[in-house]
C-alpha cells in the first residue's frame, strides 16, 4: 500500500511551490522563523483561551501594582494595576491586525498599478514611476504620524482601521516598483507572446499569465513590510497617538519607561514580544526569498 | 555641459515632489474641515468669554485667510512657503521659521554624524562579508543585519539609557549640555558626551539596512565581467575589489540615499524624544500632540526641502561617480 502511494507520488512529481517548500523546509532558520510567526497568530487569535485574565482589569483593590512578576501574575502588575502577561497576548491583536491590513492595502494599490505600469510602459509608466520617486523620497513618518493625529485621532475619535489605512497607504510606492520591474521582465516571454496569439486581452495578460509570475516576490515582500508596519505601528503608539484603549505594546512600552531600572516587567516583556514577532516575520521572509528563487543559492 | 544639465534637470524634477508634499498636507488639514475650528477651539480653552457668534467666526475666518476658496487657500500657502512665511504657532506667536531654526542644527549635527558613522562601518563591513560570502564571518554579519533590522530602536534606546545612564552612569540619560557648568570644562565636549547615547542608537537603526544595500551590491558586482577581467590581468585582490568593484558597488547606497535620509528623518522623532534632543524631531513630536500644527506643517515642508535638498546633493555625487549617468 504505501509503496503504490510513493509512486503515486514519484509520478505526479512536485509542483514548483511543493519545491521551495521543501528549500524552505531544509532551512532550519527560515523555519524557526516561521513557528514564531505561527505562535503569535496563535496567540492572537485565541488570546481570550490564553490570557489568564481580562487585559483590563485592575488589581489595585487586591493591592497589586507595579508588583514583580510571579506564579498568579507571570510578567508582573505594572503601574495602573494591569496583569502584564495578559496585556502582552491581547496586545498581539492589534499588532497582527495593523501589520496585516496595512500591508493588504499596499499591496491592493501596488500591484494592479505596478503591474499596469510595467506591462503598458509608455506615458502612463513615466507618471507612476515619478510618482513612486517622488513618494520614497517623503518625509512619509512624519507625514503618517500628522495624519494619523488628524484622522485617527481627531476625526474618528482613536482609529485603530485608520492608523493601519494611513500606514498602508504610504507604503505602495516601493512595492509598486518591485512589480513593475518584474513585470516588465516577464512582459517578453514566450509564454506572453502565446497568450497574445491566442487574442487573450491585456487585462488578461496582466492578471491571469503575468502576476503568477510575480507572487513569490509579492510575498517575500510582503513579509518584511508586516514586520516593518508593526515596528512602526508599535513606535507611533509608543510616542502616544494610539488608542488608548486598546491593548499595544507600544503603550506599554511608554508606560512603564521611567520604571525601566526598578520596575523593568512594565516594559521589558512588551519589548522583547515585538522583537520576536518581527524577527520572526522577517527571518520568515529571508527563508522565503531563498527557496523561492532557486537561482539565488545560498 | 552634461553635468550642469543634469544638475538643472534635477533640480527641476524635484518641484513635483515638494508641491506633492504640501499639497498632501494642505489636504489632510482641511480634511478635518474648515481649520478655524481647530483654532478657534485652541482659543476656546484659554478664554472664559462668551460664546462665538456667528459673525465673529466668519471675521476670524477672513483673518485668517480661511474664507477664500479652497484652491486659493493653496496657492496662497505655497507662496508664502516660497517666500519663507510658515505663519506664526498658535502657541506662542512666535514666527515658525525661527522656532524651527533654532533646533535645527542640533538634529542636522545627529543625523549627520550617524550618517557618516553608519556609512563608514557599513561600507567597509559589506565588502568584507561579500568577499568572504558562505563563510562563518559572512554567516555572523547577516545574522547581525537580521537582527539589527528587526529589533525595536526605540526600545533599544531605552535600554541602553537604562544600562549606560542608570546602572553605569557613564552617560547622561538626557539632553544636549550640562545645566550649569560644562563637564570636562569644555562645551563642545560636553554636547559630544550628551551624543554618544543617541547617537549610538541612531547608527545602530540605520546601519544594518545600509550593510544589507551594501553587501548585496558587492556580491552582485564581482560576478561582472570587468572584475573577472581585471582579476585575470592578475591584479592583487586588494586593487580588484577597492578600484574596480567599489566603485561599482557603491551605487545602489548613493542612490537609496533619498530613501534612506527620509527613513532617518522619520526615526529621528522618536530618537530625538526619547533623548530629550532638543531637535526637530522632538520639536514635530511635542506640536504635534499640542496641535500647534503651523510649526507642524513647517517642520513637514522644511524636512521635505532638507530630504530633496540632500537626494540632490547624492545625484550629483552618483553622476560624478558614474559620468554614464549625465549623459543618459
């Protein structure tokens, strides 16, 4: 029985993502990596199984603030009274939220307009490139803390969806110009040439023969911007423009930095859980980009 | 001739951008609404006198420019920015301009001092892991860069004043000069003790990105025919990789410098409040949570001319480096 079901197998072969999984599998660092980004989706999602008790609640009646860590309150009580540990699991929330949305807005901008660019050239390719230079070189971090002061705080009254629109929004001109230049590399092929003779329409072209093509930088790309958007998500909560009331590690770090010598629980677990969940999304994208181009051998 | 074209056609170029920048601010200010609400509600918190009528708010809209037409309003704005007019703060009254000239130099100091200190570890460190790629020291230095990219600056800063200012007290945790006396007798040795912390941060964030650029650019330059050919003229590995590859491998840092001094800038604002650097970023921090948004849009179009001035300055240096380029 299983000797037919491995020649089953030897026959079908492996397709081209069965490959890089099995180039992503041999490199233990990439795979580290990747159960660190699973452990804090896992947290995430089932934070409310896991925290061991309401991130809001407060100890001060039971006497507890700014007490060390211990065996009912693993990561301490910082100085409102709040169960750290819990904080940190619920914090993982909003991290993963704006990480993933505003990454998911970039790419919806990017992609169709990198791709239109680079497969159409001419006038078009010209006035989005020069717009893409002239966005990279914006003071974009100040111009997304002011907006995110005008939008998510003063319109909306504390936005999270705001603040990862605004971050996800500056984002797309480095990610439109990945896909253009790949795009542009694709557009000569034979494979397009085919398509062409076939009369497939350039719509078509672009999104069902081209794009496929250029997934794989998509996502390695997309990896690092998650753990670049977190990082900056976490520093613009951390200087205070984020919703209070809301659980974020930035807060946490704010909150518990004058402590840092005598009651370091306060901010030092925050810090060390977004180190480890962009290490873990940028150690994710480096095993990524490895065995999803073969031809850049390690 | 070609370079001085160049230059121009840059220069020109780079109007696109800084009308892009203010135009995308005017936006996002008057996306709230008419901005005299905001004022007005400044005002409101101070005085205890009667409500605003309705008369009153349309004179204090006309007083403020803000019952022309919207488009007008924009226009009026950038020319006054082109003649050095960024209005006064809600605040204090003061002119902007000279709010903001006065914590420039000290956040123009940090950055280029960490820019030169990330450079000149950066540069030298990417070759040296490139050369050596697949080896154990190549291995260390990526590792490294991973690393530097993913921990947290600003939590990093924090520790280090924990560590250097608070267990060691080597350093001052805060500040650009002793209040009183200077240490060490000397005042330009007092703000250089004051910039080790910050500075050392602010290197630290910036360098492993640029190693990264650097390195890549290397590793891709020695596969090129020039150096293979330069190599089999039997040319010392020295000469091959500083005079023929360097120069080659050098040009992806000069031309994300843009990028990169943009992305500094931005990181400055947290530095800068955390060190209690009396700079802009700290400045832009504090006016921005205060809502004194005259200076805020001011400290946003002046960094935008500092970032357009300084991406200029680096594509003159990449066509000196590369004459291909002017000519293109």
């Amino acid at each position: 029985m299983t000797e037919v079901n491995t020649q089953e197998q030897r026959q079908k072969g492996l397709s081209q993502w069965g490959l890089a999984w099995r180039r992503f599998k041999r490199n233990k660092v990439a795979v580290i990596g990747m159960v660190m980004v699973g452990s804090i989706v896992f947290l995430a999602i089932f934070a409310p199984f896991i925290s061991p008790y309401d991130p809001d609640r407060r100890w001060f009646v039971e006497g507890l603030a700014r007490t060390p860590p211990s065996s009912e309150h693993l990561f301490g009580v910082d100085k409102i009274g709040r169960d750290v540990f819990s904080n940190i699991i619920y914090g993982a929330r909003n991290a993963l939220f704006v990480g993933l949305v505003s990454t998911a807005i970039t790419l919806l901008i990017a992609v169709p307009l990198g791709a239109l660019a680079g497969y159409i050239g001419g006038r078009f390719d010209e006035l989005a490139m020069r717009l893409a230079d002239a966005f990279i070189i914006f003071p974009s971090y100040l111009l997304i803390l002011l907006s995110i002061k005008v939008f998510s705080v003063l319109v909306m009254g504390f936005s999270v969806s705001a603040i990862a629109v605004i971050i996800g929004f500056f984002g797309w001109p480095g990610m439109a110009r990945l896909v253009r230049g790949q795009v542009r590399m694709l557009k000569n092929s034979d494979f397009v040439e085919g398509a062409k003779c076939l009369g497939a329409s350039r719509m078509r072209i672009i999104f069902i023969h081209l794009l496929p093509g250029v997934i794989p930088l998509i996502m390695t790309t997309a990896m690092t911007a998650i753990a670049g958007r977190i990082m900056m998500l976490v520093s613009i909560t951390f200087l205070g423009f984020g919703d209070p009331t809301v659980q974020d590690w930035g807060a946490m770090i704010n909150l518990g930095r004058e402590g840092l010598l005598t009651s370091w629980w306060e901010s030092l677990f925050a810090g060390i859980a977004l180190f480890y969940t962009t290490l873990g999304f940028n150690l994710t994208a480096d095993g990524m980009a490895d065995a999803l181009n073969p031809r850049l051998v390690r | 001739m070609g370079l001085r074209h160049y230059v121009l056609r840059r220069i020109l170029f780079a109007i696109p951008t800084f009308i892009a920048v203010t135009l995308i601010m005017f936006i996002v200010m008057h996306a709230v609404g008419n901005p005299i609400s905001m004022i007005l509600n400044r005002e409101l918190g101070f005085s205890t006198g009667p409500a605003w009528t309705q008369a009153e708010i349309e004179a204090a809209k006309a007083f403020y420019g803000l019952d022309k037409p919207i488009w007008e309003q924009y226009f009026i704005s950038l020319t006054n920015i082109f003649r050095g007019d960024f209005g006064r703060s809600f605040y204090s009254g003061r002119n902007v301009v000279d709010i903001i000239m006065d914590k420039l130099p000290a956040t123009i100091v940090l950055q280029l001092a960490s820019q030169i200190l990330s450079l000149s570890i950066a540069i030298p460190a990417g070759i040296y892991a490139a050369m050596h790629q697949y080896k154990k020291r190549d291995f260390a230095i990526v590792t490294f860069t991973l690393f530097g990219i993913s921990f947290p600056y600003f939590w990093f800063a924090l520790l280090m004043i924990v560590f250097f200012a608070g267990i060691l007290g080597w350093f001052p945790a805060v500040g650009i000069i002793s209040i009183g006396e200077p240490i060490f007798g000397s005042t330009i040795l007092d703000i250089i003790w004051h910039m080790i912390l910050p500075l050392g941060v602010m290197t630290f964030s910036s360098l492993a990105l640029t190693l990264r650029v650097m390195r890549q650019g290397m590793l891709e330059v020695i596969k090129e025919d020039y150096v293979i050919a330069a190599r089999s003229l039997g040319l010392t590995e020295r000469t091959v990789i500083l005079k023929h590859a360097l120069r080659n491998a050098i040009t992806p840092i000069i031309t994300s410098f843009g990028w990169l001094l943009a992305s500094i800038v931005g990181g400055s604002a947290v530095t800068e409040t955390i060190f209690g650097w009396p700079g802009m970023g700290r400045l832009f921090v504090s006016t921005l949570s205060s809502m004194d948004f005259p200076v805020v849009t001011g400290i946003v179009t002046i960094t935008a001319i500092l970032i357009l001035g300084g991406n200029l300055l680096a594509d003159i240096l990449y066509s000196v480096f590369d004459p291909r380029i002017a000519l293109e």
